[in-house]
C-alpha cells in the first residue's frame, strides 16, 4: 500500500516507497476518510478543464521530452504522433502529467501507470500459460495520484472514438462505462482481503464467457485464438534468417536494425551477464539454457521512439528460440510532479512497479544498466501479446473494450494502493463518472489543439518529421 497523504494537493511528494507506509486501519475508517475527502475535493471538481493562463508551449514540452534521445530517430517519432490527435496523445505523456498536475486531486496515491491509456492494455501470458488482460506499460510508472491513470484512459476512449469517426454521445457513453466500471470494482476490491486482490486477475476465458452468444463473444474468442499464436516461435521465422549456420534478425530499416559498432557485441554478452542477475536463481537457471546469437535495434511504439531499444535473439542447443527486448528506461514523466523513485535505477523502478500492479509477469522481467548509465528493463519481445484492433472497433466494441479497462485499472490500483478510501471518495453515485465524462470531451479537445500546434511546427521547420518509414 503506497502512502495516503492528508491534504488534498498534487504538490510533489519526496516519499515514493511503494512498502506498507499508512497505518493499518479498518475497512469502515478508511471509507469514512474517503468520504470526507469530497468536502475539500469535491467530485464534481474533476470535471473540469481550463487552460492555465501560463501553461507552456506544447511542442516545447515534447521537445523538453525528446533530450537524451538518439536525434536520428526523432522524425520517426513526430511522424507517427503527426497521424492523429490520438496518436498525438500516445506520445505526449510528459505533456499530460504537467497539465494532469493542475488538475484537483485527493492526495491518495497509489502506483500509477502514468502513460495509461487504452492501447497499454491488452492480452499476454501468464507463467501458467494462462491468458490474461491486464496493463502491458509500465515505462512511466510511478506512486501518484489515483486520478491521473482514470483521467488519461478516460481521454485516450474520446479520442480513439473521434478516431473511428464515433459520436460524441458514443464516445462519451465509452468514458462513462470504463469510469462505471472503475468505480464499481474497486468497491469489490475494497470488500476483499489484500490476499483475495493479490490474486485477481482478469483471465480471457472469463471475460469471453461473459459476452452474449453473438457477434461480441465471437470477436473475444478470434482474439484470443490471435494472442495464443504470438509467441516467439510464430514470429522467429518472421523476422529471422539463417546465414552460414547462424541465426540473423533481417532488417527493416529504418524500424529493426543491426547495431555497427564492432565492440558492441562485447557490450551485450556483458549486460546479459549482469540482467541475469536480476532474476531468481531458478529463472537464471532457464536463461542458462540459451546462448546468444543476434541483436538489433528495434524502432517500437510512439512515445518510446528515440529511446535505445535492443532486440536479443538467443537459441537453445537444438535452435529454439528466446526473444528478448532490452528497453531504455527513463526517468518517469510523473517524477517531476510526484518525487523521485526510491530506486536508483530506472529500470528497478519500472519492473517492481509491473510486478506491483501487474496480476502475473513475464518471467524473464528484469533490469540492467547499460554504457554511459543508461538503464535498462528486460522483457520477452513476445509471449502471447495482442493489443485490441481499436480501430476496427464498433460503438459497442469500444464501449465493452472500456468496461473492461476500467475493470482492469481497479484491480491495479487496489492492489497498490488503499481502495477503500478510493471507493469511500467515489461512493455509488455516478457523480464521479459524469465529472470525468465532462473532463475527458474536453482535454480532448485540448488535445487536438495541440496536435495541431506540432503540425504547425513541423510546416515551419521547427520539427522535423519523417511521415513515411
């Protein structure tokens, strides 16, 4: 459980431990706190957005964003957040914490995504090889402000529903199912012992059973059959070749590419020896079974673009494959709003917030530092993962894909965090719900301002985008 500060603010907190920091008290006192909170933070606070008279220069914010960046790749990046105001958006989370900072809190935190929106959720597979949703992004991840992950997803369905050429009143009914369902699970969770919620979890097959027979529960199921058929074998023959006995990524410039530097290979033996040390005993004993064979660079994404991201191939002794994918971490775009991680390295801090809010992990997650101290978390490139196809979603696709996520986020939040305090603020009116419905048309709105102010920026020379890979 993270800490519960006392006074209603996003003033940024120095305490960021993730361990058991507020006393232990009952479930009813904790409500009782919850509800006292409204008369500081009303609910209905949260629906709006204004502007600040001062607030900077957007394109100023994710040019602040990009320093550190390999400049090369730059242009990659503003092309792909060039196509859509939602696209925009997925890559300007360090612009939306400085604005989300402005915005009224109850001063509850708990281990925030701090880039969640709808396509950081989707299908992976568990160490039981059990299919799950759950989040899948965790790079801004940070203890702060419960609000901040319900204000960003509540956006990212207005603006991927404009995206699908929905109705205003489609996309609002989308906010108000996934914050409906936000509100009315963490009650659940509230309900239950933090054994019960540590072990919930959202596996595929209960969430296609619970769409009526049709054309909804058909579309779960395709989906599932999808996920299932990602897995390191289905995609080795897709971005692997052989060469004079020996495994090779093929490159597809400029998105996966080999590295040129000769002493690079050394490099990577050397962080593989020191990411091994990140696992459990047992899990080094399984990464023991493989040897390297190729690395690449790997362009993924949008907001990560520019960032340093590896591809590692390892082969066991009769050629079966291991995917991993080395991920530059940096600091949280949350950090300046909400204190410095208590961990060093950044990529400590992104794997033990997963695991915090995760229901179960990749087993090959783990963390390294790399030259020149860049951090670095570790991941499989692929182990039955698929995101949602939004953009082929219906009204009522989306609107069942929300509920869904908002099921999710509570499960998240309740395992960090205090949802009792939570569920006792938001109570069972749909009060919170509206206020979030309101927020959400018009930061969207915002959004697209801002969208077209890097269009703009970029007619003007200022940036330089590249719109076609």
């Amino acid at each position: 459980m993270v800490a519960l500060t006392k006074k209603p603010s996003t003033a940024k907190s120095s305490d960021t431990d993730v361990g058991m920091l507020c006393e232990l008290r009952s479930r009813a006192e904790r409500v009782a706190e919850g509800q006292s909170l409204r008369e500081r933070v009303p609910r209905s606070s949260h629906a709006t957005w204004l502007q600040p008279a001062n607030r900077r220069d957007p394109v100023a914010i994710l040019e602040q964003s990009s320093k550190g960046r390999l400049p090369e790749l730059l242009p990659i990046r503003y092309g792909r957040m060039l196509h859509s105001p939602f696209t925009f958006m997925r890559g300007s989370a360090a612009l939306m914490a400085h604005d989300l900072a402005t915005t009224p809190s109850t001063g509850i935190r708990v281990q925030a995504c701090g880039d969640c929106h709808l396509l950081n959720f989707g299908l992976f597979a568990t160490p039981e090889r059990n299919l799950v949703f759950d989040i899948n992004d965790f790079d801004e991840t940070l203890p702060g402000p419960w609000e901040w992950d319900c204000k960003r997803l509540a956006v990212s369905f207005v603006l991927a529903a404009r995206d699908i050429q929905l109705s205003a009143a489609e996309a609002r009914d989308c906010v108000l199912e996934c914050v409906c369902a936000y509100r009315q699970r963490l009650r659940e969770y509230s309900r239950m012992s933090p054994m019960e919620v540590w072990y919930a979890r959202q596996e595929v097959d209960s969430i296609t059973a619970m769409a009526q027979k049709g054309p909804i529960r058909k579309n779960r199921e395709e989906i599932a059959e999808r996920a299932h058929a990602h897995v390191a074998e289905h995609l080795f023959p897709k971005i692997v070749c052989e060469e004079s006995g020996h495994y090779r990524f093929i490159e597809h410039r400029p998105t996966l590419f080999h590295v040129a530097e000769a002493e690079f290979e050394a490099h990577v033996h050397d962080r593989l020896s020191d990411y091994r040390q990140s696992l459990p005993d047992e899990r080094r004993v399984l990464l023991d079974r493989y040897r390297l064979e190729d690395f690449a660079m790997k362009v993924a994404g949008i907001g990560s673009v520019g960032t340093r991201c590896y591809v590692v191939l390892l082969v066991d002794k009769d050629g079966h494959p291991l995917l991993l994918q080395f991920k530059q971490a940096c600091r949280s775009v949350l950090e300046p709003y909400c204190g410095k991680s208590q961990y060093q390295r950044q990529g400590q801090r992104i794997v033990v917030g997963q695991r915090l809010m995760q229901s179960a992990s990749d087993i090959f997650l783990g963390w390294v530092r790399g030259r020149h101290q860049h951090d670095f978390f570790v991941r499989q490139l692929r182990d039955m993962k698929y995101t949602a196809p939004v953009e082929k979603f219906s009204a009522v696709q989306l609107k069942r894909y929300a509920q869904v996520c908002g099921w999710t986020l509570a499960r998240a939040h309740a395992k960090s965090g205090d949802a009792a305090s939570i569920s006792g603020y938001l109570g069972g009116s749909d009060t919170f719900d509206l206020a979030l419905a309101a927020f959400a048309q018009s930061y969207a709105d915002e959004t697209e301002r801002d969208h077209a102010a890097l269009v703009e920026a970029v007619r003007a020379g200022r940036i330089h985008a590249q719109i076609n890979e």
